[in-house]
C-alpha cells in the first residue's frame, strides 16, 4: 500500500478523489460527515506545501443538472479547513485546465461534479487522459467509489507515476485487514439485515477466517425452516434454504461456530405500536412475523460479544427503524461499545448497522464505521476493489 506518509508533496499539483456525495437539502449540506473524512489528507498536501485539485461525483445527474452542481459543498468545506477553496465549473478542458495553471501553492480547487459527464461512469480512457492533465500525483481518498471501475477511481490512475492510498483509504483497508486476515482471535463477526442472498458472499469469504458468526435479523429465518423450524410469516428465501444448510455444514468442518437467534419478538402487523409477542425462533404460529431478537437471543449473543477481542458489525438483529423492534439492535450496538471498551477491536461496515450505530450515537464507542456500504460489502466478500488495485499498477 503506497501511503501519503512518506512522501512529500512540495511544489506538486495534486489530484484527488474524494466522495463528496453528501446529503444536500436547498442547496447547504445536511451531514458533513464525508467531507470531513478527507480533511486529513488535504491538509497533509497543504502542510508539505503543495495543491489539492479535489473532484467527487454527487448524486445520479442525467448530464449538467445544477442542482448536482458542488458548488453546494463548498461554503461547507471552507468552513472546515478555514480557507477560502476556488471552484471550476468543468472538471475536464480547457477551462480546468486553465484553473489547475492558476493554482498556487497551498490553494485547493474543487472541479465540478464528475458524473455531468457519462465518461466517468463509463471508465472512458479520453476522459481520464483529460482528468490526468490536470496534476502532477493522483491519491484516492474515496473508500466509497473504490467498487466502481470509473474514470477518476479507477481508470486515471495509470496515467499517473506517483499515485496514493489517501489517508481514509488506507484506514478504511487496514480496519478490514484488521478484522479479516489479522485479528485477534477470538474473532467474531455479528450479520444480520433482511436478504440472506446478499450476505452469502461474506459468510462464505469469512468462514474460516473468524471463529464466531451470530447470524441475526431477517437472514436468520431461512436458516431456521431449512433446519425444519416453524418461522410463521417471517421473511425469507426460500431459493436459499439449500444453501444455508450447506454453509452450517462448511461452518463445522471449519471448526467456526454459528450462533442463530433462539427468540424471537413477532408481531401480526410490521407497523409501530403493534402487539408484539416472544416466541421460540422455531415456533412461531403462522400469523406472525419475526421482527427483533428475543430476550434469550440477545443475552445469548452479548455474551459472545463481550467475550470476542475482534468484532465485525454488517446488518440490524431486527427492524430497528421501528421504534418497537429495535431493542435488540441496540442492545448488540451497545454490547460491542462495551467489548471495544474492554479492548476489543470492532469495525461496523456496510448500509444499515452505520445508520444504527449512528442512530443511537454509538460511533465514537467503536473503533471503526465505514464511510462505505458498497465498498465494504465487496471488501468483506474478498473481492479486490478496482480503485484499490489501480493504485498498486
Ligand atoms: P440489509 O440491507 O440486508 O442489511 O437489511 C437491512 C434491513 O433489514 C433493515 O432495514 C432492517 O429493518 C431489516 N431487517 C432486520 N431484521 C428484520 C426482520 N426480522 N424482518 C424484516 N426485516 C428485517
């Protein structure tokens, strides 16, 4: 992995992929989490006393839509670092170029979202010739696009001699590093989330690299009638009911143990406020839902939570968007906050455990959220993403 670290920036130009798709509602920024995720990298490039020439995309535009436009982001920006940024509303031609010639040492320029162009998502080799022009060194700092096999992720980056993991790359892939292929055992990994099919490709790729596995939420059903359980009207797949029983058998010749739910809360109605009732996880009557894990199920998994020294968090134990159903969910949140007190190391990644890990402020007692949902998914699935061996040809 080549680091920012020990290189020094002096006198260079430099280009750099950040994810600046941040949540915008008439026209200011509603969560600056992402951007200040890249500061680090862009003061490293000041402080050696260099230029940043940042480009992102933001949201899905069909061609030049202002309303996609990051001019949005960049009173928010220059709040954070305390300087006035310049803007460019191109981020290819002649007048990005002309804007990269005037920036002096110690400026950072934001070009205009990438994806006004269909080039970028395309990986268009013209289009990345145009974006390579621009610096004299390439860092990727966008953890978030690293999946995708686009123009200023990806493509660019061979047109460069000296490129870079920025600072949250090499975070965001050494925490999963620290989970997958060195972490201190016991190693355990907490899944849960509604579609089983989409979480196979992990629970395979992490089989014999963890010790533990608590399969939670709604991807544990198809697990329990395969194992011949009554699961009422509880979410699941039944194209999966072969496969799971085939991951149970891989998991004891592993020597990894997998721990499901033995309770459940259900209820008639996937609504808030509606009756709820606990039920065995294999008996649930037929005019019920599954929808958070029962009291035994949560004392039984906080247990192996606070026993584990490495914990990974992918997916809700229930639909904790409902205030009624999220108690276990919480409860799993704050049991890993307590073990990562203790000393364990714990990465939460991928979609929905962020938004609950944010949505009961327990982001600063874990080790590590992800910015990436995608991005950690392929990760955690063993693929190498396409931003990340760009950077090592
Ligand atoms: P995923 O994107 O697969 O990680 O799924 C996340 C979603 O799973 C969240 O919106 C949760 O509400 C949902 N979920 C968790 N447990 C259950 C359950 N028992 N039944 C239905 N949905 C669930």
């Amino acid at each position: 992995m080549k680091t920012i670290n020990d290189f020094s920036f002096k006198e260079k130009k430099v280009l750099i992929r950040v994810d600046f798709n941040v949540p915008i509602q008439k026209g200011r920024v509603t969560d600056s989490t992402r951007i200040k995720s890249a500061i680090p990298t862009i003061l490293k490039i000041l402080q050696d006393g260099g230029a940043c020439i940042l480009m992102s995309h933001l949201g899905r535009p069909k061609g030049f839509e202002k309303r996609f436009s990051l001019i949005q982001i960049k009173s928010e920006l220059d709040n954070i670092l305390g300087i006035k940024t310049k803007f460019c509303e191109d981020c290819v031609g002649s007048v990005a170029e002309e804007a990269s010639k005037k920036l002096s040492v110690g400026e950072v320029l934001i070009l205009e979202n990438l994806r006004f162009y269909k080039e970028e998502a395309s990986g268009d080799e013209l289009f990345s010739k145009k974006l390579s022009q621009l610096a004299d060194c390439y860092i990727n700092d966008a953890f978030g696009t690293a999946h995708r096999p686009h123009a200023s992720t990806t493509v660019v980056a061979k047109y460069f001699e000296n490129k870079f993991f920025g600072k949250l790359l090499e975070k965001e892939v050494l925490a999963i590093k620290k989970v997958i292929s060195n972490g201190k055992s016991p190693v355990l990994a907490v899944l849960g989330g509604s579609k089983i099919s989409s979480k196979i490709p992990i629970v395979e790729n992490i089989i014999d690299k963890v010790d533990d596995i608590i399969i939670g939420g709604g991807m544990a059903f198809t697990f329990i009638k395969a194992l011949g359980g009554k699961i009422g009207l509880s979410i699941h797949e039944d194209s999966m009911l072969k496969k799971s029983l085939s991951i149970l058998k891989l998991a004891g010749e592993k020597n990894t143990r997998i721990h499901l739910p033995v309770d459940v809360v259900c209820a008639k109605e996937f609504k808030e406020g509606a009756a709820s009732k606990v039920f065995s996880i294999n008996l649930i009557p037929d005019e019920y839902e599954g929808l958070d894990s029962g009291p035994k199920s949560i004392k039984k998994f906080k247990e192996i939570i606070l026993s584990s020294s490495t914990i990974l968090w992918n997916g809700p134990v229930g639909v904790f968007e409902i205030q009624s159903f999220s108690k276990g969910t919480k409860e799993i949140g704050m049991a890993i906050a307590e073990s990562t007190k203790k000393g364990a190391f714990s990465l939460v990644g991928g979609g929905d455990s962020v938004a609950a890990v944010k949505k009961f402020k327990l982001e600063n007692d874990v080790s590590y959220v992800s910015t990436g949902g995608g991005a950690m998914l392929e990760s955690l699935e063993g693929k190498i993403l396409p931003g990340i061996s760009a950077l090592g040809k």
